[in-house]
C-alpha cells in the first residue's frame, strides 16, 4: 500500500534511505543537503532505524568511512553537494575502484569561485568521469524513488558499483511536493538484504586496495568500465520491479511528445519541469518540439538517445554548467559524440544555461524551443552554442 506525504526533495532522499535499512551513514553538512543528513539522525536519535551514524569531520573523511564501512558488508548511505563532492573526489574514485556499493544523494550547486550555494550542475559535471553510476531526478517523488532503487542498482551481483543520485539545489531539495510513498515493509522486502561477494572479515583474510602497477592496473579500471556499461540490463530490471509495487514507471530515457515532432530539447533534471510546460503551450498553437529527458548520466545511453531521435532533425541540449575550455557543455559533447558515432547529421545547438541557480524562464524555454523547430523546419545541419541570460 502507499500514501500521500508532503516532503521536500531533501527530506524525500532522507526518507528513502530510511526505509532501506540503510547500516552505516557517513556525512559532513552542507547547504543545501544538509536538510538530509540532519533528517537522518534524526530517526537515528528517535530509534526510528538501526543505523550507525557517524559524524565526521569532512567529506573527504565521510566517503573513506563509507567505503571502509562498505567493504566490510554494510549497506552505506551519504550525501553531499558541491565543494563536499569536490573534497570527496579522490575518494570517489577508491569507491568505484573498490567496486563499493555507496548510495549518495547529491544536491547538484555551483562549484566555487566567486562562492554560491544555488544549484547547477557543474558538481558532478567535474566528477563525471569517477566510475560512478549517476542519475539525475527532475523532482522530489523521482528523488524518493530513486534512491530506493539506486540500493538495488549499486548492490546487484552483475554491477557492485557505487550509484549517485543527483536533484537540484533548492527548486528540489527545498521544495516541499505531494509525494507517493511506499510502506516500509514493501520497501525493505523490495531491497533486500544486501549480499556482498567479498567482505573485510579477520577470521577470512583478504587483500583490499594493494597497489596495481602497470602489469595490472589497466585491466582493473577495463572491469570497472564494463561492469558500467553492463549496468543498464540492471537499472532496467529494477525499474521494472520497482513499477510493480509502485505504479510508476522509470526508465533510461524518457521521451516526451516525439509524435510528429521533428525537433526536440534535451536536459537533466528540474528544467525538464519547464520544458515539459512549454511544449505543452507550444503544442497547443502547432509548434510540435519533443522533450527528452536522461535519467541515466552515467553509463551515457547513447543507444537509447538515439532511438528516441530517430525522427528528429534539429535538438537543442541544454548543458546547466561550462566545461571551460572545451567546445561544448559536456551533455553536448557526448551527445555530438554519440551522433557522430552513428553517422546521424542535425542541427545542434548548445544553450549554456542556469549557472549559479539562475532561472532560465519560461520565456527563454520558449524561444529555444521555437529556434529548434524553425531549424527543423529548414533543415539546417550546423553546430553553435549560446549563452543563455548572460547579462552584456
């Protein structure tokens, strides 16, 4: 059975891992996550949970106790945002090396300098590469469920990879929505117990994190690779159970309004609330522009993606953070890359928007969206980007 709460997207995070019988949480507050973490021990101090919560010092100190927590067989829970996930980066990649099954929930915030605590998603954008499995959620209900299925995810046999979670910073985490929650049981009996194939155990020793020099190094992070790639018959099977208990349906991409479009807009997370209200008005006057929406970052669904652009000659991606230096945003080098690939032409324009948590408005979604489909409509086949409400 389930019921009607009103949560925020942080409390929604705190509240799923609550209910997977989470043993171990590791975490060092910041805003905007901090809402989380201070959730959590709350049920702690309530006897809500029988978890160990350890308040560290730093992030950095965070993820090596979830990681020395992990190895030992615990499930492991933490959270964190921005320069936290920026402290953690060298652990997050002994996480994935390790092949520790870590959930973390990140606020996605702007990276410092000049300092902001408002949301993008330069966070993990700087952190794409550190062999994590990464979801991006477009509200808190996604959050909640999420989180529940990332525990299946990270610890299934076939993956053993640590999963991250990502919403953002206060349109979602401080946002308080009607969500759909599950019953606690159903969420435990759907979870499980976890059952790791390697554990640190003194009456059975076992080596863990030995140096691997160059006659085996390679061959490690080959593995961890593959067994990323291989992830996407695993985050299906959950989805497909999890339906089954929830009523709701998830996916590695989600397609919205690709009948009789021809060009369509493509982001993560939150925005996809205001593309998908924008189409919706555009619709209604016979502008047809689809919206795309990965849920899957990481493994990049390049396969799915272009099923889902199939029919469409002209996309506009919308990057919410720069990778200085580089040509496009990075959601719009791996869909360039992925297009090239396949030897698929269209016209491709990158919008560099919502930096540092300023809104791209309805008014601006709307001017991309007519754009896209004038380019469609044209068949241009050309490549730009455009800063989206930089002030001159």
């Amino acid at each position: 059975m389930a019921r009607y709460v009103g949560l925020s997207g942080d409390q929604a995070a705190a509240f799923a891992a609550k209910q997977c019988d989470v043993d171990v949480v590791a975490a060092y507050p910041i805003t905007p996550q901090t809402i989380i973490v201070e959730e959590f021990s709350n049920y702690v101090a309530d006897g809500e949970v029988d978890t160990e919560f350890i308040c560290v010092e730093s992030e950095h100190s965070a993820m090596s106790a979830c990681i020395g927590a992990s190895l030992t067989g615990a499930r492991v829970f933490t959270a964190t945002s921005s320069q936290g996930l920026a402290l953690m980066h060298e652990m997050l990649y002994i996480a994935s090396g390790g092949r520790c099954p870590i959930v973390l929930c990140n606020a996605n915030r702007a990276l410092s300098a000049p300092l902001n605590i408002h949301g993008d998603h330069s966070d993990m954008m700087g952190s794409r590469d550190c062999g994590w499995i990464q979801i991006y959620a477009e509200n808190a209900q996604e959050v909640y469920d999420w989180t529940i299925q990332a525990f299946r995810i990270a610890e299934d046999e076939a993956t053993q990879v640590p999963v991250a979670v990502n919403f953002d910073a206060f349109t979602i985490t401080h946002s308080l929505e009607r969500l759909t929650v599950l019953e606690d049981e159903a969420v435990k009996s759907f979870v499980g117990k976890r059952k790791p194939k390697y554990t640190l155990d003194p009456h059975n020793p076992k080596t863990f994190g030995s140096a691997a020099l160059p006659n085996f190094y390679y061959e490690f992070r080959v593995q961890l690779d593959d067994a990323i790639q291989r992830s996407f018959s695993t985050i299906r099977k959950v989805n497909d159970e999890y339906s089954k208990i929830s009523g709701r349906s998830y996916d590695i991409v989600q397609a919205i309004g690709l009948e009789d479009a021809d060009a369509a807009v493509l982001c993560l997370g939150g925005t996809i609330g205001t593309a998908k209200v924008v189409a919706k008005k555009l619709k209604s006057e016979g502008v047809n522009v689809a919206v795309i929406k990965p849920w899957v970052f990481r493994p990049f669904p390049s396969r799915e993606l272009l099923t889902a652009l199939d029919n469409v000659s002209a996309i506009a991606v919308l990057d919410r953070a720069i990778s200085p230096g580089a040509p496009y945003g990075p959601l719009c080098s791996d869909i360039i890359s992925t297009l090239y690939k396949y030897d698929r032409e269209m016209c491709i324009n990158n919008f560099i928007y919502g930096l540092g948590g300023r809104d791209i408005s309805p008014r601006e979604m709307e001017s991309v969206m007519r754009d896209t489909a004038r380019n469609a409509k044209e068949k241009k086949i050309e490549e730009s980007v455009t800063y989206i409400g930089v002030r001159e």
